[in-house]
C-alpha cells in the first residue's frame, strides 16, 4: 500500500475496510476512557502543592453554554435562550477559582489561558473583567500572555472583541464548518461567509493576530463539492490556520445526534475523497499540513514549531504550549500534570454541587506509570510529526533494545503494508499510513483493547 492507494479505488477500499476501526484521536495518552474515580479530588490536591514555586503553568477554563445546540455536535455544551444560568455558572466559576488558590503553595505564573465550549463569547463583557480579577488573584497572568478562545459567529459582538483584547485576546478560532445551506438545514446551524467575515473583520482591527477557523468533513449531505466550495471561500479571509475536523458521529453518547439522518451521511470513501481534496486544495494555496487534521500558514507559530520539531497535542488540540502543568476549570474540563490527568464533573449540576460542598469538582482521572509516559511519547510525536526517533525515546525514558523491538514488533504490521518505514529506531509514516495514524498509535496503546467501540470510527 502506497500514496497511490488515494488514486486507487480497490487499494482505498481495502484499506478502509481493515482500519475503519474505532481508534482514539489522542489528545492524551493514556486517553480519557482510561480515567478512574480513584484518582479524584485528593490526588488533584496533592498534585497542585506539589507545583514547583515560579513554574509556569497554562489555564483551560471551559464555557458549556450556546445559543442553540447544532445537531453535529459533540462538545459539552448546552443550549440557553437567557443569560441566567450563564452569570449563575460565572458565580461557580469564581469559587473554583478560589478553591484553587487554596490549594496552590504559590501564586504560579501563567503564559496561556484558552476558553473552550461551547460558546465562550457567551461570557458578558463584564464577566470576563471578573474572571480575570479573579485569575489574577491565584495566577501571576503575565503581560504578554497569550489568551485564546474559541467564537461562534452568530453570538459575537465587536463590544465582547474588544472587551476580550483587552484582556489580552491573541489567538481566535471560529466555528465555520460547512457553508451549504443542504448542509446547514441537515444540522441545524447556519451561518454565512458575510457572517464570518464580519467577525474576522473585528478580531483584527482589535489586533487579534491569529484566527483560525474550524471547518468539517463528512456532515449531512455534505459532498466534496460543497467542501471545496467552502474552502474557497474562507480562502478570501487568508485565516493563519484552518482545522478540518471528521464528524464523529457518537448518538449513543450525545443523544441529540439522533436527529441527523444517518442514511445522508457520507460514507467512508467519500469522507476520506472530501478531507483529502480539501487537503490538497489548501497545500496548493500555501497552507503547511499539520497532524490529523489542522493546517497553518507557513509562518504561523504552529507550522514554525512542526517544522522545528516542538509540536505539541494536548487536550486543545495541536500547540506550541510547552508548559507541563494544564489546570482546568469549569464544567468537565481536563488538568495535565507531570503526575497525571484529571477531569471535573461532566454534569454542570454535580460539578456546582461539588463547589457548594468546597471541593475542587473532579470526578476522575489517572496516574502517569513511567510505561505510559514512554508510551505516551512515542504516541505523541506519531501524532505531531508522522515520525518518531525510538532510539531518542527509549534513551529519555532509560529504556533498552528490547523496549525498542517491542514497539518495532507492534508497528510491524504496519511497515509489511507500506504505511510505515522503520530503519534503525527512525520510524516515519509514509503514504497512505498518515490516512491511518491513529490506528497506528493505538497498535502502541497498552489499553486500546479494552477501549474497542467507544470511539469514533478512525477513517
Ligand atoms: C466548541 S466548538 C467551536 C466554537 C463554536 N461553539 C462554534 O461552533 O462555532 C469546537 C469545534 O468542534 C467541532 N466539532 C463539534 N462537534 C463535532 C463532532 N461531533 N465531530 C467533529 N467535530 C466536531 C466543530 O468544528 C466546532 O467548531
Ligand atoms: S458546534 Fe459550537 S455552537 Fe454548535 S452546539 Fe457545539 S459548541 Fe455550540
């Protein structure tokens, strides 16, 4: 199998056919199914006093609130028509703040802070201020901290722009995903190049410098048509990064899918015809790959730190985020730390129950074993780079020949079929492998057996 199984319907087919298993996108290794209630509130504790004085840390504070629910997706987030239940979980917010200070020996400075949702620019222009007062308190914010949130269009104002820049807003992401009215009215969102534009518009002249906006393959009725017809057209917005995300199409978990009519789904050959075309159609216009599924313009920090090697994935995705500590606030949001992963309640309720109780709201999480940060590199790297020196790997994590071949020996599979090259520890994904990276992580995945089905499908 080789790059031209993408031209080749049989070799396409097969490859389809054998790895359209469920594999996860590993934004974590071990990967949040592997997260256990044992590992909760006191070791998120023991793990925040164990911060080391002056070490830098990054925020996540998430926001589970939208203007409407669109049928595609697959956030945590909640439709509501009043601000109410909006400023109620700002409140709650403002404790967790709190709680943390408490918990925390020092006042650690912070560089990055990403709102994720949902919708963040649900948030007032005034509940931003106090969220902000509130972070200062616990968290040294730096001056130039790079703050980043992601927007729906339709719920944007020039006033939150403004109001968010001057808390530092550097990087925005806007949700655009297919601009077909088919495909809008299949999943119920609409929204318009003008629409876009307009927000774009602002978030520069505010002296937003990156924009980046998300885009999706494989929706309703969606064709690679009217993927590419999108594509051109927020080409005229020149974003310095684009995402283009598969839908995953999960109804068993997010009940509200079940309003998509499955049989107007795309199948596997033309969801891969529509990420793939799309691909090329932004290569051509400049745009660098990046993992799975992002591209960014060549001078774009991203496609600097791919090309130097310093790619990250956490749970936002691709970064250039260096820190190794991640506290998560808000409604299920995750923490990365040297010792392990934690996520809060889920349910907006438990987590505001947890915080009237004054706990810190986890409800699960897991300890790093040295195998899973071994493991947890190597997966990393496949994901960011398409490549991983084992030799390097195996040399941080004091490891010996034999770990090497046993990866080697898992990865086997994949170099008889030509998706991946292997000579002297240097592994590099090539062809067609890249279609199936996540089935080739998972052949290193220790726990991956025991997560078959609860993912969306790889291809
Ligand atoms: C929190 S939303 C982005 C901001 C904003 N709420 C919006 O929709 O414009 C993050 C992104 O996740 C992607 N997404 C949502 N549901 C998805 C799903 N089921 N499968 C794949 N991607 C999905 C969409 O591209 C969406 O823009
Ligand atoms: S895609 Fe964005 S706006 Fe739509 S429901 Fe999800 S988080 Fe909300």
């Amino acid at each position: 199998m080789t790059a031209h199984a993408l031209q080749d319907p049989q070799a396409l087919a097969d490859l389809i056919a054998r790895y359209d298993g469920r594999a996860p996108r590993y934004t974590s290794y071990p990967t949040a199914v592997q997260f256990t209630p044992q590992v909760g509130e006191a070791a998120y504790r023991r793990w925040l006093a164990e911060l080391p004085a002056h070490e830098p840390v990054s925020l996540y504070m998430h926001v589970p609130f939208c203007a409407r629910l669109c049928w595609y997706c697959g956030c945590n987030t909640r439709a509501v028509n009043r601000h109410e239940p909006v400023a109620a979980y700002v409140g709650k917010l403002l404790d967790e703040i709190r709680l943390l200070g408490q918990a925390l020996p020092s006042r650690p400075p912070a560089n990055a802070l990403h709102f994720g949702g949902g919708t963040p620019n649900m948030l007032s222009p005034a509940e931003l201020d106090v969220l902000f007062a509130a972070l200062g308190q616990v968290f040294d914010l730096s001056a130039d901290i790079e703050v980043a949130t992601e927007i729906d269009p339709p719920a944007l104002t020039r006033e939150w722009v403004r109001a968010a820049a001057a808390h530092g807003l550097r990087r925005a992401s806007l949700g655009v995903q297919n601009l077909s009215p088919e495909v809008q009215a299949a999943v119920d969102r609409k929204g318009t190049i003008e629409e876009a534009a307009r927000c774009v518009g602002w978030l520069r002249e505010a002296g937003v410098a990156s924009i980046n906006l998300d885009l999706m393959y494989g929706l309703p009725h969606q064709t690679t048509a009217n993927t590419l017809a999108t594509i051109d057209a927020v080409l005229s917005l020149r974003p310095e990064r684009l995402a283009l995300f598969g839908y995953a199409h999960v109804p068993w978990m997010k009940s509200h899918q079940q309003l998509i009519a499955e049989e107007a789904l795309p199948g596997p050959a033309e969801r891969l015809d529509q990420s793939e075309r799309a691909a090329e159609r932004l290569v051509a216009e400049g745009y660098v790959r990046i993992g799975l599924d992002h591209f960014a313009l060549p001078d774009d920090e991203l496609a600097v730190a791919l090309a130097e090697g310093r790619l990250r994935r956490n749970f936002q995705g691709y970064t250039t985020d260096a820190a190794r500590t991640l506290i998560g606030m808000g409604a299920s949001a995750i923490g990365g730390f040297p010792q392990g992963y934690v996520q809060n309640l889920t349910r907006e309720l438990d987590w505001r129950a947890a915080l009237e109780r004054g706990e810190l709201p986890v409800a699960r999480g897991v300890t790093l074993t040295e195998e899973d940060r071994f493991r947890g590199e190597i997966i990393e790297r496949l994901m960011c780079d398409f490549a991983v020196d084992l030799r390097v790997a195996c040399a941080r994590h004091d490891r010996s020949l034999a770990d090497l071949a046993l990866i080697l020996a898992r990865l086997e599979p994949f170099r008889r079929e030509g998706l991946i090259e292997a000579e002297g520890g240097q592994v590099r994904v090539v062809g067609a492998g890249r279609l199936v990276i996540r089935s080739i992580c998972a052949a290193i995945d220790e726990y991956f057996d025991a997560q078959q089905g609860r993912h969306a499908k790889a291809l």
